[in-house]
C-alpha cells in the first residue's frame, strides 16, 4: 500500500510517499523559516498563505521523485491536528479533495502520534512497548506511555510555553534570528553555564514542564547587563540550554521509575540538539533517523498505514487546532 502524507500543521509544507508504513519513496519537505525570520516566530496568517503556494509544487515534486503518479496512491493522508487552524486545514482539505477526485480513501493523523511514530518508523527492529514518549518541539512538550500503537496516556505535559517555543524566545531575547533552537546550541558550545537559571516545577504533576518562567529569568538577566557582548550572549545560551535539558533529563529519569518503563521514543524538532542527546544518554533512548525528526509527510504517511482499517475517514472530518493525544485512539 502506498500512503501519501500531508503535513501542514505549522511552518513546514511536507509531503511523502511511503510504502507498507516504513518505505520511503520520496519525503520533500519547504521550510518557510526564510518567511518567519524576521518576526522571531511563526506568523500564522504567512504560514497559511505560503502553504497554498507551496503545496500543489510539493505534492507534484512528491510524486515525481517517486516515480509515481496520483493513481498510484492508494490512501491520502494530512495532519489533522494539532497545529495552527488555518495551516491544517490547507492540508486536510487537499488530501480530502484528492480522495473524493480519484476515488481513493483518506485520513486524518494526529501530528503528534506521527512525531511519536517517527522513531519506531526509523528503527529497524520492533521497539519493545510499553515505552515512554517524549516530543519536545516548538508548539508541544509532552511526556506519554506509548502503551500500543494508537493508545497513549499523557503523563506530563507543559503547563506553559513548548521547550522549542523556550528556545526561540531566549534566542529572541538575545537578539538572534529564528529559529533559536540550533543558533542557541551553537553559542552555548562556546560558553559556560554560568547563570543559575531553573526550569519551573508544576505543584500537581512532578512530570509536568514549566518554561516560561526560565524565559522571563533569561530577560531580566539580559535587561540588567548594561553592555552585551558575544561572550555573556554565549554564557546565557549555556545557561539556559543547560537550566532546560537538565529539567528534562530528570523528567525522564522520574517518568521512567514512576512508570516502570525502560525504553524512550522521543521525536520532535528539540531532539535534533546534540546536546539533549548527552543528557538522555543515561537511558535506552530510539531517536527518529535525521530526515523525521523535523516535520515531515513520511511520518504522517507511515502512521496512516498503520491507523487505516479499511475504511475512509468521513470528508466532515474537522481540523483540530488541540487535538490530543489520548484522543488518537
Ligand atoms: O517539531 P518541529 O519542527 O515543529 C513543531 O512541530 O513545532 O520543531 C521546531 C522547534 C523550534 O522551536 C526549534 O527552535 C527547535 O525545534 N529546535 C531546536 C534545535 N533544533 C530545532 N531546539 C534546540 N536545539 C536544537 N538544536
Ligand atoms: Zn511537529
């Protein structure tokens, strides 16, 4: 079966074609960051007029590196959710829009699950489940017992800003561009964890993350430094990625024992840092392979195939801007 993908939650135009849920056919992904850059963040109403553009080029471009043509797809699939309203809804309404054209079923994936997935789409084995999931990304910071495919419990989730929505508003701060992710990683290479910045706790969930506060703690230090220079720029950046991912590190640590689970799935847009991977060095940890750790179609593709019993969503199928997880079932 030949699955192609739709993933239009946010700033990504992604589509992919993907064989029997695990082969890749082709996985074309159009950033917009060019577009953002200048905002220090996503502007959702860009976002949605760029995904109109961009996504019959992408879907074609798709196609061709496959080889293959539209009647060769054999189920259309698009992120339902969660994600900017408008941005879903270009993507949804185009794969429905093909299924009804050519006759040929279509469904809506949780682009979360699809995060979560990417990591077992990427292992070469069948991971072990139970295990615990972990999507850290710019919109979610979410910790899950992936008990099976399709039936997850949220253990922790953030009770204010995404770790990566963290990363790109320190980087804002600072005065760097977008996104902060990778520019704060690399100044922290240079600098020190020099500032004792702390993550927040969440009184009625040890599992849950609090960013916003080690935020408005990176503002106030920059507010009091009379003259910036590169090196308490690359001290802050330390700081701060040091203050988060020891956060998450315990987080993880703690989920584990609490859960009696032994192996991590993490995925989202964060764990592409270098560093994380030193602080979760200290547990099983699967990683999704470099190409679906972004936001891609091949996860949202290789999902589908998994979640489609034969039967096509119905076309009323709505896009859901906080779709949960636990409601993936
Ligand atoms: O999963 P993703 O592509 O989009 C969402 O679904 O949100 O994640 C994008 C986020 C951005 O906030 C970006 O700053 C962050 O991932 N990111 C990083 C790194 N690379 C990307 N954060 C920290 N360190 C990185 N190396
Ligand atoms: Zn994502």
């Amino acid at each position: 079966m030949r699955v192609l993908g739709i993933e239009t939650s946010c700033d990504e135009t992604a589509v992919s074609i993907v064989e029997e849920g695990k082969k890749i056919l082709s996985n074309v992904v159009s950033s917009q960051i060019d577009l953002h850059k200048c905002y220090g963040g996503v502007v959702p109403e860009l976002a949605c007029r760029r995904h109109v553009d961009l996504l019959l080029p992408v879907i074609k471009e798709s196609l061709k590196q496959a080889g293959l043509s539209l009647q060769d797809i054999d189920l259309f699939a698009a992120a339902r959710g969660p994600g900017l309203i408008g941005a879903l809804m270009i993507g949804l309404n185009a794969a429905k829009s093909f299924s009804l054209a050519l006759n040929k079923p279509f469904i809506g994936i949780n682009h979360i699950e699809a995060h979560l997935y990417a990591a077992q789409m990427s292992s070469e084995k069948p991971i072990d489940l139970p295990a615990l999931g972990l999507i850290l990304s710019g919109g979610h910071s979410t910790l899950a017992i992936i008990k099976t495919l399709g039936e997850y419990e949220i253990i922790g989730e953030t009770a204010d800003d995404a770790l990566g929505e963290a990363f790109d508003k320190c980087a804002k701060i600072l005065g760097l561009s977008y996104p902060g992710g990778p520019i704060i990683e690399k100044l922290a290479r240079s600098g020190k964890p020099l500032y004792p910045f702390k993550a927040g706790q969440v009184k009625e969930n040890p599992l849950a993350f609090s960013f916003s506060g080690l935020k408005t703690a990176v503002l106030y230090t920059v507010q009091k430094i009379p003259e910036m220079n590169d090196s308490i720029k690359e001290d802050i950046a330390a700081s701060f990625q040091h203050a988060a991912f020891t956060d998450v590190q315990t987080k993880v640590k703690k989920a584990l024992q609490m859960h009696h689970l032994k192996n991590v799935l993490v995925g989202g847009g964060v764990i592409n840092s270098q560093a994380l991977k030193e602080y979760l060095k200290p547990f099983n940890v699967f990683y999704p392979s470099q190409a679906l750790t972004l936001d891609n179609g091949a996860m949202i593709a290789g999902l589908a195939y998994h979640k489609f019993k034969g039967v096509s969503d119905p076309l009323s199928l709505p896009a859901i801007a906080t779709l949960s997880l636990s409601a993936s079932g």
